[in-house]
C-alpha cells in the first residue's frame, strides 16, 4: 500500500498568522456558544494539537479552488498515520456545506477529549478534514435564513459557486480531485458527512441517513443495517438524542411517512459506496439552538468512533468480502427506483401541523405548533429495487483522447493497462439513440437522463497509449457505473462525451437527391425501408429533407462515429 507520506506533504503554513491555542484551552465555540470557529482558527487548533501529541498529525492533501490548502487531522494510537489492513479507517468529513457547521466545532472537541483521556481506539485511524469547503467557509454570513445560529457561518457554494456534495463523480472543483486523492489512500471502511437539515419541524435534534442498503455489498449492508445501526441508535438514544430518518416525504409534513434517500455517486456516500464504504450523512435539525445541533453532533460522530472500534475485526472482514466479491461480481446495477409495495415504520417525535392564513399573503400557509408534540408510528419507504442494469465487459477500450475520463479513473484507483502499439480489435459499441437533458444548467452541467442505446459489433483501430481496464478490480463498481453510459451518474450523464453527439459532416440536398435517387434504384431493400417509413409516419412523408437525412444515413457517407460512445466494450 501507498504510504501516506508518498501522497501527502506536512503543511508549512506561518503559524504566527494564527493565535497560539492549547489543546487544553476551550475551541473557539465553548468560548461563545453561538459562534462557530472561523478556517484561521480551525487550522491554528489543528496545528497546535499536531505540535502537542505525537498521536496526531494534521496534513496537506492538495489544494481548493480558492488556493488555500485542503487537510486532514489524524489521530493514530500507535502515531503511524497510515491506512493498513489490520485496523478500521473512519473518515469524517466536515464543512462541505459551510453553513452547517457543527461538526466542524464537534470534532474539535471530540479531537481534544480523545487525546486529553488518552482514549484513541487502538484499532482504528481516525481521519478527519477539518473543513472541506474552505471557499465557502471563507464566505461568511447568515445565508441560512431558517437557520437558528450560529451568529455568522459560511457559504454553501464554493468559490466556483459548486456544491461540493454534487462533485464526487465530475470531480471539477480542486476540492474533490484533492479528496479523492486523499481517500484512495486511505480507503475508509466506515465515513460520516457531517450536516444540517432544512425543511419541516419536530422534535428530534438529529436525523441522518446511511448509505442507501440496497446499493451496498450485501455483507457490508446486512451488518450496517442489522448490527451497527441498531446499536448506534441505541446509543444516541442513551445520550438524549432519538434519531429519526432524514426528512425526506411526499408530502409536505412528516406524518404522512418518510422515503429513504438513495444516495447516487454524485454524493458524498454515494461515492464511498462505490468502493464498499458504508457511510452516514448526518442532519442536525435547523431549528434548535446550536449548542444542541454540535452536542447531537459529538454523540454521534463518538457513538460511531466507539462502534467502529467494537466491531473492527468485523469490518474488515466484511469490507474484504465485498471488494473480493465485488472483484468477480458479473452483472452491475446502474439505477434504482423506490419500491412502495414494501412499507416499514419508525417511531416519529413531532409536532402537529395546521394552516392558517398569512399574514404576508392572506392565503393558507403551513405551521407547526410545538405546543402540540406527538409520538407516533409513522410509514417508511426505505427500499429501492433495481431499475437499469448492466453485465460487465471483460475490458473497456478508452482511447488517450479522453484524458479527462483517464485522469478521473486513476486518480480512483483504478488500474489501466496502456495499449503498447496500434491495435485493430473487434469491440462492441454503443450508439446513443435517445436521451433527455433539462433546460436549466444543474452545477454547471446539463446532465442527461433517459439514455437509450443500441450496440453494434465492429472492428476499431486503436493506437499506441491507448488505454484498457480491465473489470477485475474492486473498483469495478466505480468503473461500471461510470463508464456505462445509462449509470445516473456516469461521465456520459455528467456530459463528458458531449462532443460525441455531433454530426460532423453533411449533404447538399440538390446535389445528394440525384445520389439518393441512384442509390433506391440499386437497392430494392433500401427502397422498401423508405417506403414503410413513409407508410408508417405521415410527418416523414411530407418532408423532403427528412427523407433524403433517412437514405443518407444507410450510406457508406454517414460517418460512424456519430452518436457513437467512445468507450467500447471488449468481451
């Protein structure tokens, strides 16, 4: 495995810029409850703590787009700061959404409690990134307008106006390539995101959501939702903090029952899920104060710490399991679409909902009145089925022209093989037939949905640096669902093959309607597809030009390579 050390460099930033804490020193929130602590002060604790305790290790992992540096805090008992098979990597991510930023103060505290005790699981690697989203962090002021505290915090958007927890597979922002370069080498089995909700009121300080169950290995997901997540929230439970699903429902109140959030790769466990990580994206409720939102915050990235320990041998078990089954799995979901037929239910602490008319408008307005709390079973819809599905190549075929793509792939872990000289190979292609794409931007990009597609055998010449990969990794998932063009988050989706949908060449028609003409008289088949389509399609008949675009395209003249995708499939 890769040394931490080979990838990383020890961050040399002037300290005197920064105010000298001590570790034994409250953070900057225990000093004033309703603040959060700005990115000069996280770095300066983190810093200082690296100087303090030989356990702890704060490093640069790359650059942001604003140009400051990304880093991760780790905390090793045995002060070796490197992923290894024998212990349980715990990633937790903080600050993606700046604007939520209790995790960020939470970690802190629990970084401080852990070393003071001297507690660190022996067992476990825990790493965590400070702050993820410095350019918004830098950002602040009061954004979240049904947000109660802290008094100013950071921007949602960074300095390119991305949502970082929509880039994990465009992977644009210097934010993500730097994460990613990060987590391939630390390759966490257990990952927490840490945030803050919006939407409805009710009772419950903490909501999260896990990794999606039924896109996980079924090893890492049985555990994770027979064993670990029982215990935690039992345990949170224990601390003062029920926890409830994410709020996600069909209506616009809770009580009419929650659905599961299926987590696609763009997000950030819906990336770790690719790669057998089993994760938490946790939602501290808006709308209580924020000293409860960073304790709910403290139990629950411990709770998780302390399980991981518990269990360590387990999940390394069941992570290798899955990376090695997943190295020979064969037939690959690429979507999933929620099962109503299936219907659980959770017990649901919240507050009655009413309508009354508002004062802004005079019209009906919704409200809830927390003078009306109820307790109650609630339904929950939290099981997705498959609903586009692949089987994999033996090899994808990707030519040097797309180093983008390239770039993506290796810097994820995946093994490429370079073509040592031009090659003519009988390959499988994809022609894109059918696609829908929205009328507005979403993060820059116009993401395409409802992809149709058709295959075609044919021979290829391919040429020297060309590149194959081979789908006997236990990356394959992330090589399938984002080479394979109808995954909801490949690169074909995310527009990385765009190019590939343009025609390049064309016909005059004076000219091609005596060719054309030629070309029905030789062909009787020819004619007789014409005829149908005419036959069969009223619009077709009446247009000239679609029909002599229809015989142009059955000719040697149409170019191949139009609609063509350009990753093949190698069988």
């Amino acid at each position: 495995m890769i040394k931490i050390y080979a990838l990383f460099f020890l961050i040399a930033l002037p300290t005197a810029m920064y105010a000298q804490a001590k570790v034994g020193d409250l953070t900057p929130y225990e000093r004033n409850t309703n603040q959060t602590a700005t990115y000069a002060q996280i770095i300066s604790w983190y810093q200082q703590v690296d100087r303090q305790y030989d356990q702890a290790k704060l490093i640069e992992v790359g650059k942001t787009d604003i140009g400051k540096p990304l880093h991760v805090f780790l905390l090793a008992a045995d002060k070796q700061f490197t992923a290894r098979p024998d212990r349980v990597t715990l990633l937790i991510n903080n600050g993606i959404h700046p604007g939520e930023p209790e995790g960020i103060d939470a970690c802190m505290m629990m970084v401080r409690d852990l070393l003071k005790a001297n507690k660190l699981p022996k067992n476990v690697l825990l790493a965590i990134v400070p702050v993820y989203n410095i350019d918004g962090a830098l950002n602040r002021g009061v954004s979240r307008v049904n947000q109660n505290g802290p008094e100013s915090y950071g921007f949602r958007g960074n300095a390119r106006n991305l949502n970082l927890n929509r880039d994990f597979i465009k992977a644009e922002a210097e934010n993500t390539k730097a994460f990613q370069t990060m987590y391939q080498s630390l390759k966490p089995q257990v990952f927490i995101d840490n945030h803050t909700s919006d939407g409805a009121d009710y009772q419950h300080v903490l909501t999260y959501f896990a990794t999606q169950k039924d896109k996980l290995h079924p090893t890492v997901s049985g555990y994770m939702t027979q064993t670990f997540q029982p215990e935690l929230d039992k345990r949170l439970t224990g601390q003062g903090f029920p926890p409830a699903p994410y709020i996600n429902s069909f209506s616009e109140t809770p009580e009419s029952g929650l659905l599961g959030y299926n987590d696609s790769p763009r997000y950030s466990t819906g990336y770790a899920a690719l790669f057998n990580c089993f994760g938490f994206t946790l939602e501290t409720h808006m709308w209580k104060d924020y000293p409860a939102r960073v304790k709910a915050s403290y139990a629950f990235d411990e709770s998780v710490l302390r399980l991981c320990e518990r269990d360590a041998q387990t999940i390394l078990a069941n992570y290798r399991k899955a990376n090695e089954e997943v190295r020979k799995q064969t037939n690959f979901p690429l979507s999933y679409k929620l099962d109503r037929s299936k219907t659980d239910s959770i017990t649901f602490l919240g507050y009655e909902a009413a309508y009354k008319p508002s004062e802004v408008s005079g019209l009906k307005r919704l409200y809830y009145d927390r003078s009306k709390p109820f307790t109650k079973r609630i339904p929950y819809w939290n099981n997705f089925v498959v609903d586009v599905q692949v089987d994999k190549p033996r090899t994808y075929v990707i030519p040097q022209a797309w180093f983008e793509v390239i770039g993506l792939l290796k810097r994820n872990g995946v093994i490429l093989q370079i073509l040592p000289k031009d090659t003519s190979m009988a390959v499988s292609a994809y022609y894109v037939t059918d696609y829908k794409s929205p009328q507005r931007p979403y993060e820059g990009h116009y993401i395409h949905s409802g992809i149709k597609l058709r295959s075609e055998s044919q021979t290829i010449q391919f040429y020297k640096g060309d590149y194959l990969v081979l789908t006997n990794q236990p990356t394959n998932r992330y090589i399938v669902e984002t080479l394979e063009p109808q995954g909801v988050d490949s690169f074909f989706a995310w527009n990385f093959f765009d190019s590939s949908l343009d025609q390049k060449e064309y016909f005059s028609d004076y000219i091609f309607e005596d060719t054309a003409a030629e070309l029905l008289k030789k062909d009787p088949a020819l004619r007789k597809k014409l005829d149908d389509k005419r036959a069969s399609d009223k619009a077709f008949a009446e247009n000239a030009d679609a029909q002599l675009d229809f015989i142009y395209r059955q000719t040697p003249y149409y170019e191949k390579t139009h609609n063509r995708y350009p990753v093949y499939r190698l069988q």
